[in-house]
C-alpha cells in the first residue's frame, strides 16, 4: 500500500509537470484524498480558479465518498442500508437499498456473464478467507498462513448468482443463500469513478486507487493527460505513460495487496477455478471508454490465459496489456496507439 500510494503520487507529480501555461493564469490543481475505498483517490484539473477547482474536486469526492459507504461490506453507516446489511441479512430477508447498489450489481451480474464467470462478485465468502488471513498475515507475519482448503471449497460451493435476487421494482436484494457473500472490489472502485467521471466537468483526471477516468483533454488546445503504468518491481521507473483523453485506464496488479507465507506471495486477485490466487501475470492494464468495464476487465484479464482474454478485450473493443511472471509483455493491436514513452 505504501509503494502503490508513493507511486500514484508520482504519477500526479509527472502530470503536473509543465502546468502553468505560458501567458495565462490557468494552472494545474489536484486534490488527494485517503478515505476512498481505502486507497488514494486523486482529482486535477487545469482552471482559472483554485477556488472553483477546490469545489467541482469536492462535488466529485462527496460522490466517490457515498459510493464508498454504499459498497462497503466491513462497516455499517447509520441511517443506510449498504452492501454490508445485504450480506448480514443473507438468508434472512430482503434489504432496500439505494439504486446505485442496484445498478452497481446488475452490471456486476453482466460483468460475470461476459468475462465467463471469472470475475464474481459473489465470491464474497471465498474472499473473506482471503483477505482475513491476509490481514492475520500482515499483522503477524512469523505466523502468517493460508486458508484453509476445506474452508475454501465450502465457501466456493455458495457462489451462484441464482441466489442473488434483485428486485428492481421493490427496490431490493435478497441473498437467498445464507452463506453467499457479496465482495465488490474488483470493480467498485472503476465503476464509482465512471460515475463521477459522467458527472464531473469536462477537462478532469479522477483516480480512484490507479483506477484513472479522463473526462477530456487538460487545456482547450486538447493537451492529453499523461498517466503512468505501475512497474512492479518498485522504483521511479514506469512500465510505459500512455496519453489519455476521455478514457478509462484501470490496471490490476500482484504488487497492490499482497502477503507472504514462508517466503512466497500471495496476492488478492483470485481465481475462481482455483481459488488461490492467479498466477499468470503481475500485471494487466485495460483502456476503455467505460471505467467499470475496465475495472471488471482487469481483474478478467489478469486470471484468464492470454489469448482468452486479448478474445474478451476486443470483444469490448478494449486495449490491454500484460506483464506475465517471467517478464514477457502481450499487447492488443492498438495498444501502441495509447503509448507515451
Ligand atoms: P482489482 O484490483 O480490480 O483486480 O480487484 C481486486 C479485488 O477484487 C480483490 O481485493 C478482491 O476483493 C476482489 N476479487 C479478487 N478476485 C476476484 C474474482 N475472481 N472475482 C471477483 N472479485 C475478485
Ligand atoms: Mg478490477
């Protein structure tokens, strides 16, 4: 989390480099907050006014903020039904909730269908595993362990979207299985910032945890934004800047959450065939007009095998690019197109 957060903070220090522009007082601003899907959420743009800046930033953030609280399964908000109630009233009866969390699962319903069952958000109860012993393992890392396995099949055997009921006329969901879990963060943080992205004025870059969403070029002379690719292997250096406008770049990576039990890591992506954690790629970065297709996609792509999901990217009609564990780089064909240096 340290080295993913000083690497975003790069990433902002290069694009405002050159933000002043010459005879004018138009400057580059950005704003940062931490208390966004608990990661780092960074919004710029170029404006006459920092003033103006500061409150179309904060619009931006109070959205990404109830999205937040919405999505959230460790923790309860008075006065709102969130993904957590879903979760605790699983079996027990169905929770009215708020539109967005409507809309949020029938795309994540979507999003398991087209990228053939590898993302599903309704693995939650083979993630709590996961992220539990994760957390364990950080805590204590001499005595850090991994799931257990019987544990893991148990909890994969109560994954099936038949049990998720949405109703979208009463306004609510029902988890019909009581040991079904709901776990959004494999595309929580793209599709908020799509969301923010639409409502946001023209000409800012929003990045939720390196989940980037451009909603037009920086200046009137349509100057792209320029966002790097996290090298996982740690230093200053990039895997590539590519030059954005109007879309969504989304990378998921083994560097982002991880922990190690004797001496090997293990990360937070998971793949469902296996239930332990994909073991192709360190790295998968996806561009597309849309920031929550990207964010499902990533998480796809970094599971499936290479040439399944370079199928699924231009199904979407999105680029992709892979660094697998050897070093070896994939890219669709109009990748290139998108690359800076
Ligand atoms: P991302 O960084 O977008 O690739 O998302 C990773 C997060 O998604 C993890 O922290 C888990 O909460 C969740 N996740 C991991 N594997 C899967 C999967 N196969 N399907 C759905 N969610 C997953
Ligand atoms: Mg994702």
């Amino acid at each position: 989390m340290g080295r993913k957060l000083m690497t975003i903070l790069l990433v902002l220090s290069l694009t405002l480099a050159g933000c002043v522009l010459p005879g004018k007082k138009r400057q580059q601003y950005q704003a940062a907050y931490l208390d966004v899907f608990d990661t780092v959420t960074s919004i710029s743009a170029v404006s006459d006014s920092e003033d103006v800046f500061r409150e179309q930033a904060e619009q931006i953030h109070s959205q990404l903020l109830e999205y937040h609280r919405l999505f959230d399964i460790y923790n309860d908000y008075e006065g709102m039904n969130n993904l957590k109630t879903v979760n605790d009233s699983a079996g027990a009866a169905p929770v009215a909730v708020d539109g967005e969390i409507i809309r949020l699962l029938k795309d994540c319903r979507d999003y398991y269908e087209l990228t053939g069952h590898a993302v599903n958000v309704a693995m939650g109860g083979v993630l709590f595993l996961w992220h539990e012993a994760r957390t364990a393992g950080l805590e204590d890392p001499d005595h850090a362990r991994l799931p257990e396995e019987a544990a893991l099949r148990e909890a994969a055997a109560h994954t099936d979207w038949a049990s998720v009921e949405i109703d979208e006329e009463a306004g609510t969901v029902y988890l019909s299985d009581p040991r079904l879990r709901l776990d959004v963060g494999a595309v929580a943080k793209g599709w908020s910032a799509q969301r923010a992205a639409e409502k946001a004025p023209e000409g800012f870059l929003i990045s939720v945890g390196g989940n980037v969403c451009a909603t037009g070029p920086k200046d009137g002379s349509g100057t792209p934004w320029v966002v790097g690719i996290t090298d996982p292997d740690g230093g200053e250096g990039y895997l590539h800047t590519l030059y954005d406008t109007d879309s969504a770049i989304v990378t998921s990576g083994d560097y982002q959450r991880y922990y190690e039990v004797d001496g090997k890591r293990f990360h937070h992506i998971i793949d469902p065939q296996t239930l332990y954690p994909a073991e192709r790629f360190r790295s998968v970065t996806v561009i597309c007009g849309d920031s929550g297709l990207a964010d499902a996609l990533s998480t796809a792509l970094f599971i499936l095998p290479q040439p399944e999901g370079e199928a699924l990217a231009k199904k979407c009609g999105a680029e992709a690019m892979w660094l697998d564990t050897e070093g070896n780089r994939f890219y669709t064909d109009g990748f290139e197109d998108w690359i800076c240096q």
